[in-house]
C-alpha cells in the first residue's frame, strides 16, 4: 500500500486510520524531483484510501544539531536546466501542493525546526500546524533571484494577512515559533515533537469517531467557500450539507444516535466525498 511513499518514511496506525511521515532524505530534507514523486503518489493514495488523518513531521537534525523540518527546495538539480524545464518543474510542485491542500481528510504538519521556502509553502497545505520552540519559518526566494513560487506567494496572506506576507517574501527575514503563532502561520505549540505526536494521535481518535465522508464534505465546502460573498457561501454549505443527507451519512448518525452518546463509532462505512 505504501511502497511508492517509502522515501517519505511512512508508518500507518490502522485503527486511527493515522499516517504519520516522518521526512528524513538528502542533506537538509531539501525537495527535488524523486521527493516530488513520492508526495505525487502519496495524492493518490490520500484521495482514493482510506486514511482519516495525516502527520507530516521530521526528527532531521544538521551536523552542528540545528533540528529541520524541510530547508527548502533543491535548486541545486536544476542547474544547467533551461528555462522551460524549471517553469514545468515548478508548475508540477504548485500543482501537487494545490492537491495536497485538498485531499479529503484531516491533515496536520508538525515541524522543530528549520522551515524555509518549499518547506514553508506545505505547511500552507495542512489544515493544522503545529509547531516547537526550536522551529523557524522564513522564505528566502527573492534573494535568489525568484519568488515561493509553490503557494507561497498566492496563499500566505490568507492565512497571515498582507502586511506579514509581504514582510516574510520581501525581505526574507526568518521568525520562531512564537511570531508564527502570532501571526497564524502555525496554529500551536507544544513542547517537543513528542508531545506534538500525542496531539496528533487525539486529533486521530476524535476523527476516528465521525463520518469520514462528512469530514471530507465539510473540508471540501469550507475551502471551496472562502473568498467568496455570503450567498455563495450559502450556496456551497447548502450543497455540502445535502451531500451528508444523499450518501445516507444522516441517517446512519440518527440511527446510531444512542450508540454515540454510549462513545461507541457508527457504522460509517467508506468515504464518499
């Protein structure tokens, strides 16, 4: 089930439906293409499986004991890359990104430390961030002649607001966990990455009791509703809902009324978002 993944570590709780990667390749957890290929894959198993809840972690350290969660994209493969080639390479990171952001589950990025460019932009995808001391966020792009190129610069000011946005991609300045929290690039702190692991493994358990093709209508109406005016909100939430009703998820809930109230999981069944 998960051989295509293996370069992102995968370890699979099957009663949480919990999947935990644990990010662990090149010098500094930098993405380039192979990576790519593993979160491409990792899509496909995420919109069409049956995992109920996403961890993305790393216990990476340096030579000199700096924690990373991912330093960056690997720009160092496209040198001697024509054009053409880096715009297609980074058309395919957007998009697969863009894919993650939407997958139907719950989804939860856990970084300690060094968290720049790419490394920044998935945090962007997580519905959840949690974040140590020790973690750092920055976007270093325009000093290299560029800019986030994978979200990053469409994306940031939704979740921070413009000012920040502006401040962290123009000037490049690199803030800890405590400003990220204040600014809402992440969304709580704990005190190591343990700490944050049993976070996420409560996170599972709540999931574990609730429809999970409700869960992934709710995400997808909550996200496709943003941005837009109050009726077509409406609109989108209306829809949403009666999806709920259409794949019989509201009357499996009202049958097993009882048995909920008892802390017992209803009989779900499969996803059908």
């Amino acid at each position: 089930m998960f051989e295509r993944i293996e370069a992102l570590h995968p370890h699979y709780d099957p009663e949480l439906r919990l999947l935990t990667l644990t990010l662990d390749h090149g010098k500094a957890n930098e993405v380039g293409s192979g990576i790519l290929d593993a979160f491409e894959a990792l899509c496909e198993l995420l919109e069409h499986g049956e995992v109920a809840c996403l961890c993305t972690t790393s216990r990476r350290t340096s030579k000199s004991g700096n924690p990373i969660f991912v330093a960056g994209a690997d720009v160092t493969e496209r040198v001697g890359w024509p054009d053409e080639r880096v715009k297609a390479h980074v058309r395919r990171q957007r998009s697969i990104l863009q894919r993650l952001r939407h997958v139907p589950l719950f989804t939860v990025a856990l970084t300690h430390g060094v968290t720049l460019g790419w490394g920044l932009e998935f945090l962007l995808t997580a519905d959840y961030c949690l974040a140590t001391p020790t973690a750092r966020f920055g976007l270093p792009e325009t000093g290299l002649g560029i800019i986030p190129g994978a979200r990053g610069t469409a994306e940031l000011a939704l979740a921070v607001g413009p000012a920040h946005a502006l401040r962290l991609g123009c000037t490049g300045e690199e803030i800890g966990a405590d400003e990220a929290l204040r600014i809402g690039l992440c969304h709580e702190l704990v005190p190591e990455i343990d700490a944050g692991l049993a976070r996420v493994r409560t996170f599972a358990e709540l999931l574990r009791r609730r429809s999970p093709t409700a869960v992934a209508v709710f995400k997808r109406g909550l996200l496709a509703a943003t941005g837009h005016a109050e009726a077509e909100r409406l609109c989108i939430e209306a829809a949403a809902y009666e999806r709920c009703i259409d794949t019989g998820q509201a009357a499996i809930g009202r049958a097993s009324f009882s048995a909920i109230r008892a802390g017992e999981v209803p009989p779900w069944g499969p996803r059908r978002a």
